[in-house]
C-alpha cells in the first residue's frame, strides 16, 4: 500500500513502463523464416509506388485534415500553428517528412511523446483503472499520415477479406 505522491508516481510508473516497454528480443530470423515463406504479392510498379518521394501536395492534404483545437505534442505546438504559419513552413516540414522516408528514422526529440494517466472513474485505487493518453509531436503525426496514405493503396492486396 503506497500513500505519498512520491510512491504513488512509481508505482504507476513502474506499472505502466511494464504494460508498454518493447521486451529487447531479436526477432530478425524469426521475421526472416516467416516472410522467405509469404509469396511475393506486390510487383515492381507496386513497389515503386511505395518508395517514390513524397509530393508536397500530399503533406499539405494531410496538414489540413488534422482537426483544429487538438491537444498540443511536447514543444507546445497544435496543428493550428502549423496551419498558420504553413507558407513559411511548407518546405521544411515536407523536407522533414521525404527525410523520414529516405533515412528511416527521426530524430528522438522529435518523436517524443507525454504520457498522461486520466482516472477512469472517481476513488481511483489501481493502476489499471487509468486511461492512457499520449501526447504526440505534431510532425510524427503527419509524417504516420502521410505514410498510411501511401501505404492505403496496397493494403487491400495484403489483407484478407476473410
């Protein structure tokens, strides 16, 4: 039983660092024995498709369907500052995106995300009686609906109807 604010704070955090932490296993030959038995499904054009740059239009499509008045990321900035400022930052947020593509990877502070605990109901005494809710940055936002976008178009050729 914890009763200080202190105890209180890593106790949830200790829960919650289990529920969500990534175990480090290797799993690249278990990936390698299960994909060399998948047929190929996609073809050339396919694959092309999935690795062309990303259009400008594209980024501007998904920056104006993110709805305004969302709860902001770590450095404070909503979608709607990015809709305000957008023709002084077009450029940089679409070379930031086509980076992502070309590189895989982000920087980390740019990925950062809060984690908040809203108590699902009144008298919360468990861990598992609080909703978890992340604050993610902006710019990974885009960048994962720019990505399922593109990625839209082939789905219905890897995933079963059944």
């Amino acid at each position: 039983m914890v009763h200080n604010h202190e105890d209180i704070e890593k106790e949830l955090n200790k829960y919650f660092k289990n529920l969500l932490e990534e175990p480090k296993v290797d799993r690249a030959r278990a990936i390698r024995e299960i994909t060399n038995n998948i047929p190929p499904i996609l073809n050339q054009d396919h694959n092309r498709m999935l690795l062309r740059k990303v259009m400008m239009q594209e980024v501007e499509e998904v920056v104006i369907s993110i709805p305004n008045g969302k709860a902001c990321g770590p450095y404070g900035f909503t979608i709607d500052f990015y809709k305000a400022c957008w023709p002084f930052i077009k450029e940089d947020v679409h070379a930031l995106v086509e980076d992502f593509r070309v590189n895989k990877s982000i920087l980390k502070v740019l990925n950062a995300t809060f984690l908040t605990l809203i108590p699902k109901e009144e008298g919360v005494d468990t861990s598992n009686r609080f909703y978890l809710i992340s604050l993610c940055n902006v710019i990974c936002k885009i960048i994962s609906k720019v990505l399922a976008n593109i990625i839209k178009v082939v789905l219905s050729l890897l995933i079963s109807s059944n």
